[in-house]
C-alpha cells in the first residue's frame, strides 16, 4: 500500500463537470506546451540527452522513477549509467545532530522554522569527486538534491502534492530527509513542516527557472509531465487572469456532513470531513490541463516566480508568502472546535520562526439550529482560576463548563467574527465555517477539547502553556460584542448592487468586503490580490478583459493584483454574494 487514506487519488484525465456545482478538480491551460503521459513517452523526450539530472521534492518514489525511466530509455536503444545523489548524505547521525534544534523536543506539534540549507546535508567532498564510472549513451543523477552535484546536465524536477506526501507518509513509505527511521506520523510531520518543507521549498525557488522538465509524481506509474518553458508560460498567464488551487478534504474528530452533501466527487466511505484546504500555500497544489491529461505543481511555485504580480502592493512585506488562507471547518452534526488561541506576532516568530502570526476570522457560510460560536472571556474572567481548572480537567478527565469562561454567541448565516491573535475561540456545532486568516495553520494552542479521542483512538495533545503566553483577558464580556463580532455597513451602491463592508480587527492585516448583485459588479483591485468566494447564489462568471471563467457556490478563486479591473456577473436566480479579502494597504 504506498498511500494510506480514504481519499481518491486524482484521475489522469478529468471528467466534465456536468452538475454545474463545486468542482473538486479545477483546472488551468497550459500555455505554449502540452501535458505528457508515462515514463515511456518521457523517455523519448531525454533519449537524446547525454547528462540528466532527476532531482525533486521528498516523498517523491525514486525507485520507480529510475527503474521505469533505465527500462525504457533501454527498450530504446539507450545505455544507462546511474548515479544516486543519496551517497553524498552526510551520515545520518550527523544529520539529525544538525536538525536537533528545529523538533522541538518532545513537542508532538510544534518545532522551529530551520534555516539550514540542503546542501548542508550533502559532505561536499563526496560530491565534489561524483563522475561518470563506465561509458555510456546516458549518465543520470538522481534524487532529491541530485541539481547539488557537480555535473551539467538536463534537469527534471519531480514534484509531489503535500497531501499526497503525507498520504504516502502515513502508509510508510515515506521518512524525513537524510534519515531512515520511521517515527511517529505527528512527529514526521513536525519534521516536515518546520525543517524538510523550508529547505526543500527554498531548492524548488532556486531551480524553478532552470527546470527543462516538470513531473507530477503522484499517480503510481503514470506520471504526467511538461516542459519547463510551458511551465514558465502558465504561471506567467496565471498571474495576469485568476486561479483557483486544488482543494484538499480531511476527516477530525469534530468534523461534519455539509461537505459531504455539498461537494460531489468526495469518497463518502468517510465518518465526516472536517477541514477543506481552500487556498493554503504550504499545502495546495495548481492544476494544469491539457487534451484531459491533468498535472499538479505545488502553488509556491507561482509564488516564487510570480510574486509581484500576484500580490502587488503587497510583495515586499510578503515577499513569496501568500499572506491570506481561505479553508472551511464543517461541524454539521459533527462536534465543537477545541477551545484555543493562537500567538501573538512576537511570539511566533520568536518560539517558531513564523514572519507572521495566525490571526483568524469565522465568516458563517451555513448555519443549523442552535448554531453558536465561542468567543472572548466571560467579564468576571479569573485567569488563574481558569488554569487551574484546565489542568485539572485534563488531569482528572473530568467535564470542564466552558461557558463559566468562554463567551458563547449563536451563529447566522453571513455572520464574522473576529479572532485576532491571543483571543480565546472555537466553533461549536452546525457550523459551515469559512475561516479566513493569515496563511499560518498549525500554530493553535488547545487548552480542552471536551475529553475526547482523536480518530485513531488516542488523546488529542493540549497546548495550556502557549495558550497563557498568549491569551488576551482583557476581550471579555462587552468588548467582545464591541470588537469581535463585526458590524456591517453599506459603502458603495447601484441600481442592482451594493458593496458592503465587513470590518476587521485592527490587529488583522487584511480586510473583507461583501459585494451583493443581481446582475453584475465592476470592482477595481488597487493593486492588491483578490481572494474572493461566491457564498450565495449557485454561480457566476468572472470577466477579465473579456476573458470570461465560471464559478460556483462556496468555490474560492483569486484575483491576481496585475489584472487591474474585473467584472462579476450573477449566473443564477436569486441575489449573488461574493466575499472578498485582500491586505490592507496601510499594513504593506
């Protein structure tokens, strides 16, 4: 088994969406080049190559990549000599010496950015003597940091989606780079998260316009691949129109069922699904289509090419980070959020190496009966109190009453709230919840979570000590109904239109506005990226300098800041409503 999940693998070809709703598989064009199929048709393409030089991301599986690749450029005539770049690594004992100080200790989530670099994992005098051993037609230097040896040749980069890494991760058949022992899957991504992906998304920037081949090495034995030169020309036409990642699904604990009955094309042998990664950089993936074949590249990838004209104003703060992340928590029938916080700006820079912190926003896209949020402290708020008796429920195992402390507020539909950094929140149940926040993810610090196991069985790890480095007791009481439930108003209207504004907090760096049209909208970007998503109305068509691309309810796309003006246009029946958030320009 090289995968370990309930979700599909992503077909070769895709088929027409014929339901005309959510689309789990958007695509791109490929612009001045085609998508290729198979190691055997690759083989063509390099038969003529004297040096290449097979590099890629981790989890990418190498041994299929050189056997397939020697058999077939063999059936053509072809001899091969092979060189694994893995015999330059530094022994592994050295190597965990050196990535020691990013895990954390004993931590099970968190670690600290690295800047090590991946040639610092190589010994540089075993590479520094790497040389052809035997004549013959095709010298190939192969796997992750193989572009470190000291050898020209014809590059092929084989990329894998994060979610398939740890896919592949859970089944095994994937270990942290430079080492072989298998650990466990939360300490595993740790070390992917805070020191592989860092390095080996550094790599990436750096080889991305040498590239000669892209790969998508996800499908077992049907890779699908494109010139680097077409892959150069779609990012640069993305950049200038719109783009839409390819979601991902995961099942929690507290997950729900609105995904489930919403989204076709999702497996449903699942409890529940709790999270989608609507546009998460770290995570998602860019999919390009071409005569149906299908080829996914990480989205960094349009980041580090395209940062300027993605975010505009907003490069220079956020140089190839894309600041803003949209994501869906789905607690229809399911259960409540844990209760938690996230850290201060100085804090998780300090403790983690983050540039920025987690500060998040819940805008309600769905609510059922007795829908509620928890958010900000009750006004008699002891904090020592409220510690004590975290530590002791968790202790004990014993029920802790939240609404003692925690705020509860009843949810509705189109409703925000605000959870900037160090306030105390979770959603409770019956919730559709777009969350739209600062791209960090992973950095909640959960201080109960309603006794309750994990999907494997095992008890969900608590993070109190961060939490109280962080929490904010003075959002409590009145100031949270005054500051973190946000008061829409009515800025900018037409004959069918109008432009609502829905204020931030002012620790967040990024704004939201509302557009409402029965027929259609101009709306300008100043020169700052657009995340938008139609959240009622069944679709719409985006006009770009008369470009024009559907899309549908609860589906998130952007807007890059070079496209200047767009036109939104209402497809169906009754009243569109499209979020939109982008950074504040007083914050580039």
């Amino acid at each position: 088994m090289k995968r370990k999940t309930n979700q599909y693998i992503i077909p070769v070809k895709k088929k027409k969406n014929k339901h005309k709703t959510y689309d789990i598989l958007p695509v791109h064009p490929v612009f001045d080049g085609v998508i290729g199929l198979g190691y055997e048709n690759l083989a063509i393409k390099l038969a003529n190559e004297n040096t290449i030089i097979l590099d890629g991301y981790i989890g990418v599986d190498w041994e299929e990549v050189i056997s397939s690749l020697v058999t077939s450029l063999e059936h053509l005539g072809r001899s091969v000599c092979v060189y694994d770049i893995k015999e330059c690594l530094k022994s592994e004992q050295d190597i965990e010496k050196m990535v020691q100080p990013y895990l954390g200790g004993d931590d099970p989530i968190f670690g600290r950015k690295t800047n090590l670099r991946l040639h610092e994992y190589f010994d540089l005098n075993k590479i520094g003597v790497i040389k052809q051993k035997e004549e013959t037609d095709i010298w190939i230097v192969y796997g992750t940091g193989s572009s470190l040896c000291n050898v020209k040749g014809c590059l092929v980069y084989f990329d894998l989606p994060k979610n398939e890494l740890q896919f592949r991760m859970r089944a095994k058949k994937v270990r942290n780079l430079g080492t072989n022992a298998f650990k466990d899957d939360k300490q595993v991504y740790k070390h992917f998260y805070f020191i592989d992906w860092p390095i080996l998304n550094e790599e990436k920037r750096k080889l991305l316009p040498k590239i000669s081949w892209i790969v998508d090495q996800q499908r077992p034995g049907e890779p699908t691949w494109m010139e680097g030169s077409a892959l150069h020309s779609s990012l640069s036409k993305m950049s200038q129109s719109c783009f839409r990642v390819r979601p991902w699904f995961e099942p929690g604990v507290w997950g729900g069922q609105w995904m489930k009955e919403h989204f076709m094309g999702l497996n449903q042998d699942v409890p529940n699904y709790a999270w989608s990664f609507e546009m998460i950089v770290p995570e998602n993936g860019l999919l390009f289509e071409d005569n149906g074949n299908l080829l996914e590249v990480s989205f960094d990838m349009l980041m580090f090419q395209e940062n300027q004209n993605v975010l505009g104003k907003a490069a220079n703060r956020f140089k190839f980070e894309f600041p803003i992340r949209f994501d869906f928590l789905d607690t229809f029938q399911g259960g409540n959020l844990s209760v938690q916080c996230h850290p201060k700006p100085d804090y998780i820079k300090r403790e983690f190496g983050e540039n920025f912190t987690q500060d998040e926003t819940y805008y309600i896209l769905d609510a059922g009966k007795e829908a509620n949020v928890y958010l900000g402290f009750q006004e008699g708020i002891d904090p020592k109190k409220f510690k004590q008796d975290l530590e002791y429920s968790y202790e004990t195992k014993e029920v802790l009453d939240v609404e003692k402390y925690v705020m509860k507020l009843p949810a509705k539909k189109h409703d925000l709230y605000l959870i900037p950094h160090g306030t105390v929140h979770c959603s409770g149940i019956n919730n559709m919840i777009l969350e739209i926040s600062a791209t960090p993810y992973i950095f909640t610090f959960k201080m109960y979570d309603w006794q309750r196991l994990d999907l494997d069985g095992n008890p969900r790890p608590l993070n109190i000590d961060h939490a109280f480095n962080n929490l904010d007791f003075s959002r409590k009481g009145s100031v949270v109904k005054e500051t973190l439930v946000s008061k829409p108003r009515v800025i900018e209207f037409g004959n069918s239109w109008k432009k609502v504004h829905l204020p931030t907090h002012k620790d967040h760096f990024y704004d939201i506005y509302r557009y409402e049209f029965n027929k259609d909208v101009l709306i300008e970007n100043l020169g700052q990226c657009h995340i938008l998503m139609l959240v009622e109305g069944s679709s719409i068509d985006l006009e770009i300098e008369g470009a024009v691309r559907e899309f549908h309810y609860a589906e998130t796309f952007a807007i890059p800041a070079a496209t200047g003006n767009y036109k939104l246009i209402n497809k169906g029946g009754v009243k569109a409503k499209v979020i939109v958030a982008f950074v504040k320009d007083e914050e580039c």
